[in-house]
C-alpha cells in the first residue's frame, strides 16, 4: 500500500509542485512535452482533441486528446518572435526569416539560383535629426573623434543617443516619424519605380513590363530611439526572380534610384495643436552593393563586402529585437479594464473613473518606469500625442511603450523569396515524416496524408508552466545553451 507523501516540509511551490509531478502516473510524458518545447518560455495551454480519419475504410488513423495527457492539457510553444519575451522561439522565428532572405540572395526554397547573379544591394534608411545627440563621431578614416559634449563615450555609456540639450529637442517630431515610417517607406518604394523610370527614360508601364524590383526589409531601433530600415533591393525580370532583368538594370541605376527616392519620398502632417510637420527620410543612407562570397582567397577586403550570408544574418538578428534596445519596455501601458481610457462604460449607469488605474488610463504610471529619461519623455509624448483626435488612427498610446512606431519590423514584396508560412509547412512535413517512419518501424501500414480527413476542437487555457514545469524546462534552456557554448568552443578550437 502506498502512502501519501507529506510535502508540506517543501517551502518552495516550484519544488513542491515539481514532486507532486514526479508521483503521476506518467512522468516520463510530463518530461516529454516540457522537452518537445525546446525552452520557450510561455507555451500555450490548450484543451481539445483531433481525430484524423481515412475517408474510405472510416479507420481513425490517428487521434489525440488533451485529456490523456497527466496533466490534462497540451502545451505549445507560445511562436513569439520577440527575443525579450521567449529567447527560445525567437530563434526559430530568426532561423527562418535568415532562410527567407537568403533564398532571395542566392536561391533555394523554390527560388532559382540564378537569382544570385541580379543585381542586388544593401540599402539603409535613417530618420532625420531632432536635435543633437550624444554620440561617437569618427573621422573619414575610422579614427574616434570626441562627442559634441567635449567627451569621448565609451561603446556602452549610457548617454549615448540622448539630447546634448532635452529642451530643445523635437520630441513631437520624433514620436511622429516613428508613428508614420511605414507609410514613409511604402511611398519609398513608390517613388522608387517612378525614379527607376526616370533615370531610363520610360514610362512607369514600360518599366513595370520589363523590370521587377523585389525587396525585403528590416526595422532597427537607433539609441536615440527612432527606428532605421535595413533592406535588401534586387533587380528581377518581369516574371519575378525566375527571369534576368534587361542588361541595363544595374547596380549603379539603383544607387541613383535610391537617392531620388529618398529625397523625394515626402508625408505632410497637419494638426491644430502642432501645426504642420513634413515626414521625410534623414539625409544619412547608404546603398553598397550585395556579393555573392564563393570559392577563393578569404582576403580582408572580401570579409568587408557584403555578402549573402552577411546580409542574412544580420536582418534575421533584428527581426527578433523590438524596441527594447533603446531601453524602454516591452509592454503595452494600456490599462486594459477601461482600454486606456481612463473610465470605464456600463449599460445601466453613467461612466465612472477606472479604479485599475485611477483615471490615468495606464497599466503602470509613465513616471514609475524603470527607463533614462529621454525614453520617458518620448512615451510621454505618444501618450499624449494619441490622445488628439487628428492622431487617434495612429493609436499612439497603445504604441506608446514603442515610441511611436507601429509598423511590422520585417517585411518583404511578394516576388521576393518564400514566405514564412512555407518554411513552417516544411517543418510540419518533416514532423509527419518523423510519424510515418515511427508507424513503419512499428510495423503499421503508411497513410495517405492527400485522403485523410482531420477534425479537431481547441480551446485556449491559459499561457505558462505549472511550477514544478518550471523546473524542467530551466533545465531543457540550461542543457541547450551548454550544447550551444560546446559548439561554439568547437568552432573556435
């Protein structure tokens, strides 16, 4: 006869929890889906079934039910793509957008590989100025020369990208250049195709018959806290990356393309509190051209060129960074019982002051944040921006902790390369393949995935670990990162 055990001597819930786990019946599957979620910090609790089925014979192939499980609920990963929220997804989410961008760059994942001799740049966009800031100014050689301050900063000092002098500087303009980049860079690639067409002297119509231009981008927040874009510019043919673009589409009309658009590309702004504002592109950019890094002599002037994977790598690491660089937070401030207004509505009485937040409208006071106070003053700004009735489209408090910005940090054209949801349809086949051969080896019959039928029913839960999970995986992240650092030390050795 078994007895209970006593754990009451267990001050730690998560060690408790952890034991109380460890007595189920089936531990080994309590360890198993904590493992299958390879660290991500949040996975989603669902309750539900499916039921896969073969249309003809009726035989259920396949059948799963949440409540089998110990537990009683199936874990997935949570797929947040913010590296400050779930390390663990993020580089899945980072992998394949590296895949994405690369398969643009040198072909593969349905992309011909001809695609590598088009020609391609690296293109970076920059706000313009809203004052001076703290900085690290080099000479035209890369010799470091003192901030405007008198001061040489170090790499990681704190002042840097803040105002020389906060009041004076245009924190209005800043939050509203961030609120409308996206637009900027769609009307961009607009005046893009019309410079393109310039420069060649035709039509837009002649230009669109003969030439496709393909992009993929990326966001980056600078210290100063307004965001750049990083993206990849290539030339096609008129079908897309299958087809060569016409001899004289080349690297150096796109430079010049570039420029025109730049400083073409232009928003007004108009508003009764603040006047009127032009949303225009910084006088900063830089277009160098992509190469593709083959065979050969790895010399110092070919590790400075662009390459494939150069170029690759670096727009996957900041598809996964958000604006937490800049040192604000990583959560909305919208209180959500009254929605950031500061009252709450009733059906049955008039509305009355949100005791959440005591009429402010925010989750947690602006002033009470843990962040430099540059940072403050610009979520400040949105928040009280947003609230004008000429920027409510623009959402601004609900951004607020963002700084304004709003728009998607990576994007692409369609003709570009695959997509994402592609990369995570081969995942899904290697799993079923995974499946299929565990049914061989267990002597069972391969199924014909293009007849069966699946029906199935979720409901969400909640998202996170129960205590004792907790625990395993810290230890799945701790075991990864140990595999990680061995490799890296192989690499090195």
């Amino acid at each position: 006869m078994s007895r209970q055990l006593d754990l009451r001597h267990l001050i730690s819930p998560g060690l408790r929890d952890l034991v109380e786990l460890a007595n189920t019946h089936d531990f080994d599957r309590v360890q198993q889906q904590v493992h299958d979620l390879r660290g991500c910090t949040s996975p989603v609790n669902l309750h539900g079934w499916t039921v896969t089925t073969d249309p003809t014979t009726k035989e259920v192939v396949r059948s799963y039910r949440s409540e089998d499980e110990p537990s009683g609920r199936l874990l997935t990963t949570c797929g947040n793509r913010r590296s400050s929220r779930c390390p663990a997804c993020s580089r899945v989410y980072a992998a394949d957008t590296y895949h994405l961008i690369k398969a643009g760059l040198s072909g593969g994942k349905s992309v011909a590989e001809t695609v590598r001799d088009h020609p391609r740049a690296f293109v970076t966009l920059t706000a313009p100025s809203f004052g001076p800031v703290h900085n690290r100014p080099t000479t035209d050689v890369g010799k470091r020369r003192p901030c405007t301050c008198g001061d040489t900063h170090a790499e990681d000092a704190p002042e840097l990208g803040t105002p020389l002098n906060p009041a004076t500087y245009d924190y209005t303009g800043a939050v509203l250049w961030n609120a409308h980049a996206g637009q900027l860079w769609a009307r961009f690639t607009t005046y893009l195709r019309r410079a393109l067409a310039k420069h060649f002297g035709i039509t837009q119509k002649a230009l669109n018959s003969t030439l496709r231009v393909s992009f993929a981008k990326v966001a980056e927040y600078q210290k100063r806290g307004l965001v750049h874009f990083h993206a990849v510019i290539r030339f096609d043919g008129p079908d897309g990356h299958t087809t060569p673009p016409p001899p004289w589409a080349t690297f150096d009309a796109l430079k010049v393309a570039v420029g025109l658009a730049v400083e073409r590309a232009r928003l007004t702004i108009e508003s009764d509190a603040i006047g009127e504002r032009v949303i225009a592109w910084g006088g900063r950019y830089k277009v160098d051209p992509i190469t593709a890094l083959g065979d050969g002599e790895l010399t110092d002037a070919r590790v400075a060129e662009y390459t494939d994977a150069k170029v690759a790598g670096y727009i996957a690491k900041y598809a996964t960074k958000s604006a937490e660089g800049t040192g604000t937070v990583d959560r909305t401030l919208i209180c959500r019982p009254c929605a950031g207004r500061g009252y709450v509505r009733s059906a049955t009485r008039l509305p009355h002051g949100c005791a959440n937040c005591h009429g402010t409208g925010q989750t947690e006071p602006i002033k009470a944040l843990p962040v430099r106070q540059h940072v403050r003053q610009m979520i400040r700004t949105a928040w009280a921006l947003g609230h004008l009735p000429e920027f409510a489209e623009l959402k601004l408090w609900k951004w607020a902790h963002m700084l304004g910005f709003r728009g998607h940090f990576s994007t692409k054209s369609r003709a570009y390369s695959t997509t994402l949801g592609a990369l995570r349809d081969v995942r899904r086949a290697w799993r079923l393949a995974q499946v299929e051969a565990a049914r061989a080896r267990a002597g069972l019959p391969a199924t014909d995935e293009t007849t069966l039928v699946t029906a199935s029913s979720w409901t969400y839960l909640s998202s996170g670990y129960r205590p004792g999970e907790e625990f395993l995986a810290a230890q799945v992240r701790h075991d990864i990162a140990h595999t990680q650092r061995l490799k890296q030390e192989g690499d090195f050795s």
